[in-house]
C-alpha cells in the first residue's frame, strides 16, 4: 500500500503539519534536527510529497511550464541552466514540454497540454506562434515570454532576447578592426532575428564605406549541414572574413574550408578565413561574440 503522510507521521512521531512543513522546505519553521528525521523516514516508507495537490489546496501553484522548440543549435540547452538556476533559487519547479521542430501541430498540442495541467507562466524557447496559438496563450489567463525570438512576425508578443542588432554590429566591426573589407554572413534565417542580426551587419559596413555584394549573405538554417552547401556557393568570392550564424554554422564552415583547400587559423586575424560565432559555444574554440544564454 502507498504510503501517507500519515504513516510518515506516526514513524517520525510528529504531526502531519510538521512532516507537511519540512517536505515543502518552509524555512525557520521547524529544527533541522526534526527534518531529517522526517525525510529519513519519507525516504524509507517510499513517501513522495504531491506537489501538484498541495500546491491546489494552498491556492498557490509553483510550477513554471517550460515548451521547448528543438533548433538545429541546440542553444536551449543553456537557456535551460538559467531557467532553472533562478527557479531552484525561488523555490519553485518546472515541467517541460517538447514542441518538435517548427511543428505547428506540435506547438499546438505542447500548449494545449500546458493549460490542462496547473501551471502559474510559461516560457517559450525559440517558437514562433501563430495567431490561433497566441489567441490560446492570451485566453488562458496565464503570464507567458517567448524566449530567444519574438514569438510572431505579425503580433507583438512579449519575449526576452539578446539584442541582435548590436550583436550584428560588434561581430562586423570586430572583423573591421583587424583589416577585413570583404566579409560574409552565413546561416542567418529569415525570422525577425536573423532580420536584425543582418541590419547590424549592414549598418557597421555602410558606416564604414564598405560595399555590400548582395552574394556575401547567404540564408540557411542555423545548421552543421546548410553551412556546407553556403560555402559552396561563396568560396570563390573571395572573402577574407565570414560571420557564422550559429556555433553549428561555424563548425560546418570550418570542415567545408578544410575540404576545399582553404586554410584556416583560428588565432591569426589575418587568416585567409576567420569564423566569428553570433552565439556562446564551450565547444569550439574560436573568436565568439557572447549572447547571454543563461
């Protein structure tokens, strides 16, 4: 039979209040010589506390609803660290919802199941919605932040993003600064980030009286594999400078130079191709241009 909070009680030798108090970690009401004898107890009668009906019957709901978009960089993995960094801090719990990868459907069904269960906010990392989808989110009652991208193209919508403007402006001047006239910009997509990234790109070469070939900016997907086929069609422009997208842009680009014979030198400035990331990377180890993920 499962056990009760009763039994965790009664083994412990306290009442339920004190045995409710210690498993919701309600700090300064109870000595900690009590607690672990209670949660000694918990652990050995196989006692979960649940969360969902406790949080009901205090009229206080504590668990943020995480829906995931799975890009092709994987940056959300990070974004994740920080999310639960600052719940675990504020004492609260999450459930996350996977949303597949730019799946209407999906994104509908994540939110749906979202709102069946008792959730206080909802973050949404990297999904754009579609106005059916924001008509849900804004129904439900419920506060709500797109993460990473602005959620619609059509429809204010409230989110939190890195600013992708200046990021396109530090990445060009950067290769500015060390002599490069001729650069690119790789694996931008066509989503309200990458149309700010680009203007901060523009902005930097205008001011500085560089021309622009329209050929030095090739769309993509943020892929290990899209950036391929981009240095396919711009390795004979001569380009001295690329900026990448993505972490995965970059590594794709760097394994595409090195199959056609261009070298590559991560420490030299001057290198016949030097890969400026847009987005934080622990993986490679190249010059990057920090989007505080966490």
């Amino acid at each position: 039979m499962k056990a009760t909070i009763k039994d965790v009680a009664k083994a412990a030798h306290v009442s339920t209040a004190t045995v409710s108090r210690v498993l919701s970690n309600k700090e300064g009401t109870y000595r900690e010589a009590t607690a672990k004898v209670v949660r000694k107890v918990a652990d050995q009668l196989g006692y979960h506390r649940n969360v969902s009906a406790a949080e009901l019957a205090a009229n206080e709901v504590k668990t943020i609803a995480i829906i995931i978009n799975n890009t092709k960089t994987h940056f959300w993995q990070e974004v994740l660290d920080g999310i639960q960094e600052a719940l675990q801090k504020a004492h609260r719990n999450s459930i996350i919802f996977y949303a597949g990868n730019n799946d209407d459907a999906m994104l509908t069904q994540a939110i749906n199941n979202v709102l069946a269960r008792s959730v206080s906010g909802i973050l949404l990392i990297s999904a754009k919605a579609t106005t059916r989808q924001l008509r849900l989110l804004n129904n439900s009652g419920l506060p709500y932040r797109f993460v990473s991208i602005y959620g619609s193209d059509d429809q204010e919508t409230k989110f939190i993003s890195s600013d992708n403007i200046k990021i396109g402006e530090l990445a060009t001047s950067y290769l500015i600064d060390h002599g490069h006239s001729k650069i690119g910009l790789l694996g931008i997509d066509q989503s309200t980030t990458g149309k700010q990234r680009l203007l901060g790109y523009e902005k930097v070469m205008t001011n500085a009286n560089l021309v622009v070939d329209p050929n030095w900016v090739q769309y993509g997907d943020y892929s290990f594999e899209n950036a391929q086929k981009l240095f396919k069609r711009v390795r004979n422009l001569g380009l001295t400078a690329i900026i990448a997208a993505s972490d995965m842009v970059a590594a794709g680009l760097i394994k595409a130079a090195n199959q056609y014979g261009y070298p590559f030198r991560k420490t030299s400035p001057s290198s016949v191709l030097m890969v400026l990331l847009f987005v934080i990377s622990h993986h490679q180890p190249l010059p990057v241009f920090h989007s505080n993920l966490n």
